[in-house]
C-alpha cells in the first residue's frame, strides 16, 4: 500500500475546515491537518500577489489521489487552486495502517 500528502491550500480557516470536512467524512483522507497564518507570494495573472492563507496537510492512500483532487475542486472557492501530491517513505507502519483504515471504502 502507497500512501501520499495532499497539500492544498485555502484562503481561510472556513474554507480550510469546510474542505477538510469534505474529505474526512467522504473518507477521502484519515485526517486533514490545517496550518493558519502561511504567507503567500505568487505571480497572478501577470501581477505580483501576496496573501494569507491556511496550508492544509491530508493523509490518504495513492489511490485515492483523483477523487480527493476531484473533491477539492467541487468545493474550493480559487480558480486554480494549489493541490499536489507528496509521496510518503516509510513511517510508523500502525499510523499508515490507521490511514487505510480510516480511507477503506
């Protein structure tokens, strides 16, 4: 079994819970951890940005990587949101088995 990080961003802690809401109770991800207060620099339709946003952390299975993608798309409030995936190497084999769990369908 592979098991992956989403990274997502958010423009605030409501949008941020409203997602990962969406994703743990679809068992999309087994927890979302929301990170508030990151600062944003990016280039936006040729202009230079700088916002506050909240990270998001969520840990699910490889497998599951389109239908989280396809869920924070349906629910997120940014044209493009930031949504990428990290792969994750070992770590404590009763987490990752939580993971799995908590993701079966």
């Amino acid at each position: 079994m592979s098991y992956v990080f989403a990274y997502i961003t958010a423009q605030d802690m409501e949008e941020a819970r409203r997602i990962g809401r969406a994703l743990v109770e679809n068992r999309l991800a087994a927890c979302v951890n929301a990170l508030d207060n990151m600062t944003s620099m990016y280039m936006w339709k040729g202009r230079m940005e700088t916002a506050k946003e909240v990270v998001l952390l969520a840990k699910t299975r490889e497998e599951l990587k389109d239908r989280l993608l396809e869920k924070v798309l349906e629910v997120h409030s940014y044209e493009c949101p930031c949504v990428v995936f990290v792969p994750m190497s070992g770590g404590h084999r009763e987490f990752l088995e939580w993971i799995e769990a908590e993701t079966g369908q």
